[in-house]
C-alpha cells in the first residue's frame, strides 16, 4: 500500500495519530479479508462487502492525508 510514497507514510505514522488510527485500523481489516478468503474466518458476503469498503474508505482517507502532506511541503519549499 502506497508503495511509490513509503516516505511519506512513515512520517505520518511517527507525526499523525490520525493516520496512525486509520493505518491501524485498514491494517486489521485487510488481515480480517484475507482471512475470510482463505477460508480461515466464516463470514457471509454481506459482512465481508463491509469489511471490503470499510478498508476502501480507510485507504482514500489514507491516500488524502498523504496528498495534503505533499500539497503543504511543496508550498513550503516553493
């Protein structure tokens, strides 16, 4: 996840519990998928949707954070 800016997630983990709390929490819930597609957790299609956009959701909230970062330190050093 967010391979091409590791910089800039490993900044934010040490700088943002906001982005601590969602890394975490998207971290939990892609074990959780993984799982239920090994066959290793039972959950119906309904509740694992959830999961699945739930996870979404967390990685576009992620990936805003990470654009904001970028936005600010370009305008600081421009």
């Amino acid at each position: 996840m967010f391979d091409y800016d590791q910089e800039v997630v490993k900044y934010l983990l040490q700088d943002s519990i906001e982005f601590q709390r969602l890394y975490d929490r998207h971290h939990r819930l892609k074990q959780q998928v993984e799982e239920a597609h090994r066959g290793d957790m039972t959950i119906d299609d309904f509740a694992l949707e959830r999961l699945k956009k739930e996870k979404l959701q967390l990685k576009d909230r992620m990936a805003d954070l990470i654009a904001n970062y970028r936005r600010n330190n370009v305008s600081a050093s421009a």
